[in-house]
C-alpha cells in the first residue's frame, strides 16, 4: 500500500542511485502500518495466553515490515511504467523512477530481493507453526505485487481501501496471533477490525487527496467512484468504528483496559476536520502521516491496556 505522495520540488537533491533514493522507493515513514498490527496481535495474543514466542514475533514483524516495503517499491515502480506521472497533476511525494534516481530494472530488482527474504521468514515461520503460514503469507505476497502490477491493479480499482483493511487489519492482526499463539481471540478478531479500518483510513486520504489526477490517468479508485462525499463520508466511517468497537472488546475480555485508547478521540477528530477543511493538494500530506501516527498511537494504547487487564 503506498500512501506518500508529494512534488518533485520537495526532493530536488537527490543523487541517482543512493540511499536516499532508495528510501523514496521505500518510504519507511509507511512503515507504522505493518508495525501497528503486529505489536496488536502479539500483546492481546499474550494477555490471552500468558506466553509469546519472542523469536517468531521477530520473524512476523520482519515479514509484514518486507511485505510494505514490496508494496511501496512495486507502487513506484508500476505507477511510472503506467504512465502516472506524465500528466503533471500529482500532488503527492516523488516516485524515486519517475525521476529517474533509480531505474525500473533496479527497483524490480529490489523488489525480487525483498520478497525472497519475506519467503526465507515465512519458510521458518512453517516450520515453527505448520503449512498453513504458508497461505498467509503467500496470499499476502500476491496482494502487495497485485496493489500497483498486473494487467489490472488493485490501485486503479474502487478496491484499495478494503485490500488494505484485509491484509493489514484482518490477516495481520488475527494471523500475528495464530502464528505465535496457536489460536485467535475474539478480542483479536475485534481489533483486527479497528486496526484495519485505520490503516484503510489512510489510503482513503491518500486516494481522497488525488481525485482529480487520478481521473485522469484512469484510475478508478473508490473516492472516483463515489465521489468527493462519499469518499469524506468513508474517511468518517473508517475513523470512527474503531473507537466504537472499544467497549466491545472491554465488555468482551473484561478489561477495561481496552478503553485505554479512547483518550485519542479528540486527536481523531481533529483529524477529521482537517481532512473536510483541507485544501486540495500537499497539504493532504499532514492529514495523511496524522492518520499513520493515529494507527500507532490506537495500537499502543491498545496493547498497554491488553496488559494492564493482566
């Protein structure tokens, strides 16, 4: 899922083939949402059985952070050979190919070594907890290629959002939890609706923020779909559902410790108003790292509350 966008103007200085243009490809600052799920797996995970294997917890979270990187690099690289950037209507943050400061054949090459790791993980994650991590994982492999590659990108489909909400909420959270619990909790079923919604949330500001490029090139995410107002009113479904599941998951466990994360509720709701009141263009970008930051903090918050009810 990429979710940084931003002119050229704002990285004018960058060397063709270093570290900084790497780290244009892969946008570490996108990084939270591959942490947030798996630090919430692996607490309530915990709090549920008493016990956590630390090593698989390193191999999960090394998994899911190679499974971001895949789908940033392959984002940048699949969105230049498309064509993307030749309208000069992008508002977003530079693509490290379309500017030329790495080339397609290198980007793919990274990408073939980032999903070769993320394999060699998986591969010790099957002998730890059987075959089946072999599905998570290779489905979730399939969804980062298939984000922005293929004959038909999810990216240029109203599907974005509910990919998102499924491999970085649904199988990220309850499947961190299998891996090292050998079961999933109801609670961890709950917060793996919250944590999805979030991370959708903030590829909602991201395709909200890119209307009218996205038309046209010919992308037809959900906020062109829909338009303007329904894709605010999904931004206020998304932010909002995961503080209404909170007193579930606390009447559920018996924690009220889970409500721990309400306290973000004034923050979430700043947010909304400045995703209404934005104007249209980079500003987008503060609304967008304010959502990452929100997943994050919803995340800790919630895991010290799965503790604290211990």
């Amino acid at each position: 899922m990429s979710v940084e966008r931003a002119s050229a103007r704002e990285a004018p200085n960058v060397r063709a083939g270093s570290l900084q243009a790497w780290s244009v490809a892969v946008r570490p600052r996108t990084l939270l949402v591959a942490i947030s799920p798996v630090l919430v797996g692996g607490t309530l995970g915990f709090a549920r059985t008493g016990s956590i294997d630390l090593i698989a917890t390193l191999l999960v979270l090394g998994a899911a952070l190679l499974m971001q990187v895949v789908t940033n690099m392959q984002n940048d690289v699949g969105y230049t050979v498309r064509g993307g950037e030749r309208s000069g209507t992008r508002t977003g943050l530079p693509r490290a190919t379309a500017n030329g400061w790495l080339s397609v054949r290198h980007v793919r090459a990274g990408i073939v070594v980032a999903a070769l790791v993320a394999t060699a993980l998986g591969f010790a994650l099957v002998a730890h907890r059987g075959w089946p991590v072999l599905a998570i994982g290779v489905s979730s492999l399939l969804a980062a290629l298939a984000y922005m590659g293929g004959p038909r990108p999810i990216a240029y489909t109203p599907f974005g959002e509910l990919t998102v909400f499924v491999f970085f909420g649904l199988v990220a959270v309850m499947g961190t939890d299998w891996v090292l619990t050998g079961s999933v909790g109801t609670v961890s079923a709950l917060a793996a609706v919250a944590i999805g919604a979030l991370a959708a949330a903030a590829l909602a500001v991201n395709n909200h923020r890119d209307i009218a490029h996205d038309r046209l090139v010919g992308r037809r995410t959900f906020a062109v779909s829909v338009g303007e107002a329904g894709s605010r009113r999904l931004f206020a479904l998304l932010l909002a559902s995961p503080f209404a599941l909170l007193p579930v998951m606390g009447h559920v466990a018996q924690a009220f410790g889970l409500l721990l994360p309400l306290v973000l509720l004034p923050a979430a709701w700043r947010l909304y108003r400045a995703f209404v009141t934005c104007p249209r263009g980079v500003a987008f970008n503060d609304v967008l790292f304010g959502t990452f930051r929100l997943e994050l903090w919803f995340a800790a918050l919630l895991s010290a509350g799965a503790l604290l009810g211990r």
